[in-house]
C-alpha cells in the first residue's frame, strides 16, 4: 500500500488507538472489523461504492454508517465509516486496511495484556506446524468445509494453549482468509504483531489539540524518516507558543515558534 492509500491508513490508525484502550473493547473491535472486511471481500460492488473517489466522502461515510447500523458496535462503525470517507487508490486497498486495523485491534488486546511476544511466536509456530501436517493444512484450506468445523477444529488443537489473540487470528486466517493463503494470513498477522513490537513511540508537545488529520500525518511523516510505525503519545503544552516538539528516544524535534525565536535572538546576540 502506497502513496494515498497509506497516508488514509496512518490517519486511520491514529483513531484505532484512541479506541483499543481497554483490551476487551480491542478484541471486540477487531473481531467486528474483520467481519465487516469478510462482508467487503464478498461484496465488489460494495467495495467499489465505498472507495469511489466521485461520490463525495460524507456520501461514503454515509452509506457504510447506514449498512452497519445496529449491526456492529458504535465505534466500529464510526470507524469503518471514516474508512469510507478516506481515500484510496482502489478498491482493493481499502479492503486491506479494514483488515489491517482489524489485526492491529487485536495485537492491540495482546499487548495490553502483556502477551505480545507469545502471540508473534504462537503465529510463527503455527504456520511451521500447518507447513508440516499436510493433513491438517488440507482441512483449515478446504473451501468446501463449513466454517463451524474449522473453527472447532482450532479450537480443540488450540484452546488453552494459545493466547486467545492467537486463537482470533488463526481462526481468521482459516475460516474467512479474504483472498489470501492460509501461510499468507498467518505471516500477515504476524508482521503486525512484529512491528508493534519494534514500532517508535514519538511524545508530541503542542499548544493546542491536533486533529485526526494532523495526527496521521505526523505519524505518517514520521514513519518515514524512521522507517517504523510511529505512535504518538499528544501533550498538551501551554510552553509551546505554536508550532510542536517531537521526542522520540533522545532525539528531539523543535519546531516551535518559542524556540524559533530564542534562535533568532541568539543569531541577533551573535
């Protein structure tokens, strides 16, 4: 995912942080996504209606708030709305990024629950074991195999010697895998989890609230000078006269109008 279509996800993942606080409300969240995303993957013309860049976004957001109404959560539908009302550079990217911030929902309840690094391992072992037992692989990837079987069938391999984040996901992976192989999903799921774990955590000073537009581009625009996912922790700081700081690590970034001027008056000193 590339050029628009990823400057719409980093905003979109900015809201999915502010709603993935309690763990709970994470796993919901995601599970609910990843049903909306199995509706999209069914539904082309649905898909095609939700990204068209001639309907305006309040027409798109609208329509995915109506389609959902009553039937998911408020916030996953405000959220999958806000997918809608995003631009994308087709069809096929914003069914991706449903499914992402599904998976994210999810490694987002692990890591709140301190079970991260199991969840990345649990995924890793588990595709090594599907890659081992051709009859196992045969029954999670038959098409033709109803969906309650697959998950009982996990469920009894799994349950209890998993994360149930791992349980989700796997369960995912092989009862509604969205067009991809079964190996595919399970590495997808577990480069999540990875980069959540590796991602930058950015401290952002800022005289006033920045929107969910500004979040995402920061965000987006610090991903790329880092090369990792970077999640902002906002302040509020009545010091920074305009303008923002970033500290990330022990870098910081000063571009507000207090410093500018500090600078400017030792240039006048000098």
């Amino acid at each position: 995912m590339r050029g628009i279509s990823r400057a719409s996800l980093a905003e979109l993942q900015q809201r999915l942080t502010a709603l993935t606080a309690p763990p709970a409300d994470a796993a919901a969240l995601g599970d609910q996504l990843f049903a909306v995303a199995g509706l999209l993957s069914r539904q082309s013309a649905l898909r095609r209606a939700l990204s068209d860049p001639s309907r305006p976004a309040d027409a798109r957001a609208g329509l995915a708030a109506g389609l959902l109404a009553g039937k998911v959560s408020a916030p996953a539908a405000e959220l999958v709305a806000a997918v809608a009302a995003a631009r994308w550079s087709g069809p096929g990217d914003l069914l991706d990024a449903v499914e992402q911030l599904a998976a994210e929902a999810i490694v987002a309840a692990a890591e709140q629950a301190g079970r991260l690094d199991e969840l990345e391992d649990e995924l890793f072992r588990f595709g090594r074991i599907v890659g081992a037992q051709p009859a196992l692989r045969a029954a999670l990837i038959n098409p033709f195999a109803p969906a309650d079987g697959k998950r009982a069938l996990l469920t009894e391999l799994l349950a209890g010697k998993v994360t149930p984040e791992a349980l989700r996901l796997i369960t995912q992976a092989a009862v509604n895998p969205l067009g991809r192989s079964l190996d595919a999903s399970l590495e997808a799921y577990a480069r999540i989890a990875a980069e959540r774990r590796e991602r930058l955590v950015a401290e952002v000073h800022v005289a006033v609230p920045l929107s969910d537009g500004q979040r995402g581009r920061l965000a987006a625009a610090l991903a790329a000078a880092y090369g990792h996912q970077v999640h902002l922790n906002v302040v509020l700081d009545p010091k920074v006269a305009g303008g923002l700081t970033v500290r990330i690590g022990d870098e910081l970034i000063d571009g507000s109008v207090a410093t500018r001027l500090a600078e400017a008056r030792r240039r006048l000193a000098g």
